[in-house]
C-alpha cells in the first residue's frame, strides 16, 4: 500500500525592496527659505504658492515654471500624484517656450516617476526617454546618469532585465564621475537585484555589499534599511536562515526610525518566511499578521496578497484547513487584481490541495484544472508538473487508474525538463499504476 499525498506549491514571497532615484531635485531654487521649508511639506508648498502668485504678475515664466515644477515635487512627497502631475504638465509648456532646457528635462524625469509610480510604465519610460537627451545636450551629467537609473528600473519592473543592467551600467561610472555618492550606492543596489532576479546570487551579493558602506556613508538610512532587506532576500534564497534573519533583523528598525512603512512591512513578511522555514509557525503567524495592516493601510495590494497567502500556509502546515482555505481565498481575488498569474495558479493549486485533504475531491479537480492552464501560459512547468500530479492523484483515489496513469506521464515528462528530484519517484509511482491496472485490482488508499 502507498500513501497518496497531494503536493504543496511555495509562492515566492520576497517582494524585495529595490531603490530608485526619486523626483529629480535640481529645479529647486538655491534660497534659503525654499531650502529650509522643504523638511515640512506644507509650509514649503504655501511658500512656492505666494512665490507662483509673484512670479505670475511679474510675468516672469522662467521662474513661474520653476516654481510649478517645485510644487508638483511637494505634492508628489505627500502622495498626491494627480497633483504633482497637474502642476508639471503646467511647468513644461512654459519651460519649452523660454527654452529652459535643463528645466524641461527635470520636469520629463519628475512626469516619468510619477507614471512610474502609478504603475504605468510605457508613460514612464516614454518621458525618461526625451529627458535624457536634453540631458545631454545640456551636460548635465548627474541629471543624466539619475535618468538612466530610473529607465534601469521601468525596464526591471517590465521583467527586461538586459535592458535594465545595460541602462544601470551606463548610469553607474557617470555617478562616480560626478561623486554622486547616493546614486552610485541605489544603482549598486538596483543592479544587484537584477542579478538576483536572474538567480546569480554571488553577483547580487557583490553589488549589495558595494552599496552597503555607501550608504552608511552618506547617511542614506532608507537605503540602508533597502539593501540589508535585499541581502536577506539572497541569504534566504541560498537556504541560510541565520543570515537571512541577521539583516531582516538589522533593517527592521531602521525602517521604523524613518518611517518606511511599506519596507517594514516587506521585512516583516520576509521574517515570518524565515520562521516558517525553520517550523517556527507560531513566530510566522506573529509577523505576518503584522504585516498585513501595515500592507493594507499603504495600499500595498500585491504585498497583502503575498501575506495572506503565507498566512495560509502556515495554516495548511498546521493542519487547520480551514483557516488556509480562508486566507487562500482573501488572497486570490487580490492576486487576480494585480495580475500575478503565477502567484494565481499556485494558490488555485493549494487550495485544491486543502479540498483534496478534506475529501472533497471534485473541488479539488476544479481548482486545480483552473491552475493548469495558467501554469502553461506563463511557463511554469515544475508547478504545472506539481498540479498534474495532485490530478493523477485524485484519480487513482477515484479508481481511474487510466486518467491518473495519462497525468502521470505528463508529469515525467515535464520533470525531465525542469530537472526535477522528484523524476525518480514519480517514475516508480507510474509503473505501479501501470502494474496495478495490468493487475485489475486497486490497491487501498
């Protein structure tokens, strides 16, 4: 007799915190009072509203672009990106028609963050794209080199991860050219999350730890709080726990000092995941659940989907299927939301595994055969392999030895492909249906 068990699909649930270089400051005027009122938002937005007001009536446009440049800056630090948009749109027309140039293309770059941010992407890259000639032709080689940044990291959030390195390492000896010590230390960071994105995790290593000292340098504790998050993500990637909570550990106040709470919350996650990992469940639930009102109070959508999805694991692993069917389905309409297919087909996968645990076999077979087709269309052939299995194994349960032999060698199939530790086992289970069929008897389940 062999026991059927229903495979369990991870999520990937590091949303690591990457840097990129924000609004591009150079548009704000070298006075004191601009400068000294920056630190409180409100006072320098009523400061730049009288000064739009003088320039207005003096009819001075150089300085009246300026200023509407300056205060879409504020309001984009406040989060009120439809704001900040309205004011640079207003910018830009005069700064064309005094030919300010250099002013023309901050106010590209600041547009470009701000659809960047709002998640439009083509608009983003489509402003940081006439920016950067004017950049050049201006010589504004630090103004250049933050341009080039903030492409890198369009095309990384785009998944071309070539296109962002290439735009990075452009970026990269211009911001030591010009000492710019802060750029050079969130390029190191943004290039060392390509690489882990691509799996080299000696070379996202290398670039974290390049930009670690930078930081601190420069007294960047954001920064900082980002890349010790980031070099926990890879210690966690390479299986060591201790490592991983070493610098989670270390970012987690700073995060706090500064008031980073989408970071927080970020590391958090990833603490639970590391507790979970070491079957410390309860200490996982502790900081996902966290996580979770910190996600949901910034709006952080993808991230509340993630967390709720490692809250119901945890449940799974713990035997209470109930509760993991509740935070499967409070993740899955959210995933949907975001559009992570993957992050979909997995949980549709763990969810049939909780229906098949409780018996409910039908509801097992429709939400795995609802992951299936998304597994396929975004390439996934080890969960594709993972959910075939639970399939053939819900048949053979039924008695539908042919069904669950036809799964299984699609199963092998695609474990020769990926490699898979499992190809031997599954090549056993196989040929034991196919004896047992040959047989005509069933063996008890």
């Amino acid at each position: 007799m062999w026991l059927r068990t229903s495979r369990f699909a991870a999520v990937e649930a590091m949303a690591t915190a990457t840097l990129t270089l924000g609004p591009d400051a150079g548009a704000f005027y070298d006075r004191g009072w601009a400068r000294s009122s920056t630190g409180r938002p409100w006072l320098a937005l009523e400061d730049f509203q009288q000064a739009l007001t003088r320039y207005q009536q003096a009819g001075d446009r150089g300085n009246e672009a300026t200023t509407l440049n300056n205060i879409g800056s504020v309001y984009n630090g406040l989060g009120d990106r439809q704001q900040a948009l309205h004011h640079y749109h207003q910018a830009l027309p005069i700064q064309r028609e005094v030919g300010d140039r250099a002013g023309e293309a901050t106010t590209l770059t600041n547009i470009g963050y701000v659809y960047d941010n709002l998640g439009d992407r083509q608009q983003a890259l489509h402003h940081y794209h006439q920016a950067l000639p004017i950049r050049r032709e201006v010589g504004d080689r630090a103004g250049e080199a933050a341009t080039l940044t903030n492409i890198g990291s369009v095309y990384n959030g785009l998944g071309d991860r070539q296109q962002a390195l290439d735009h990075y390492h452009q970026a990269l000896p211009i911001q030591r050219e010009v000492g710019d010590r802060a750029g050079e230390a969130a390029t190191l960071t943004n290039i060392g999350s390509v690489y882990n994105g691509l799996g080299d995790r000696q070379q996202a290593l290398d670039h974290y730890h390049q930009a670690l000292p930078i930081q601190r340098e420069v007294g960047d504790r954001a920064g900082e709080a980002a890349t010790l998050t980031n070099i926990g993500s890879v210690y966690y990637g390479l299986g060591d726990r201790q490592q991983a909570l070493h610098h989670y550990h270390q970012a987690l106040p700073i995060q706090r000092e500064v008031g980073d709470r989408p970071g927080e919350a970020t590391t958090l996650n990833n603490i639970g995941n590391v507790h979970n990992g070491l079957g410390d469940r309860q200490q996982a639930l502790h900081h996902y659940h966290q996580a979770l009102p910190i996600q949901r109070e910034v709006g952080n959508r993808p991230g509340e989907a993630v967390t709720r999805y490692n809250i119901g694991s945890v449940y799974y692993g713990l035997g209470d299927r109930q509760q993991a069917l509740h935070h499967y389905h409070q993740a899955l309409p959210l995933l949907r939301e975001v559009g992570d297919r993957a992050g979909e087909a997995t949980t549709l996968n763990n969810i049939g595994s909780v229906y098949d645990g409780l018996g409910n076999r039908q509801q097992a077979l429709d939400h795995y055969h609802q992951a299936l087709p998304i597994q396929r269309e975004v390439g996934n052939r080890a969960g594709e392999a993972v959910t075939r299995y639970n399939i053939a194994m819900v048949h053979q349960a039924d008695g539908n030895l042919d069904q669950a032999i036809q799964e299984l060698e699609h199963v092998l199939e695609l474990d020769r492909q990926v490699d898979h530790p499992d190809l031997e086992d599954d090549t056993a289970l196989l040929e034991q249906l196919r004896q047992q069929r040959a047989g005509g008897t069933r063996q008890p389940t």
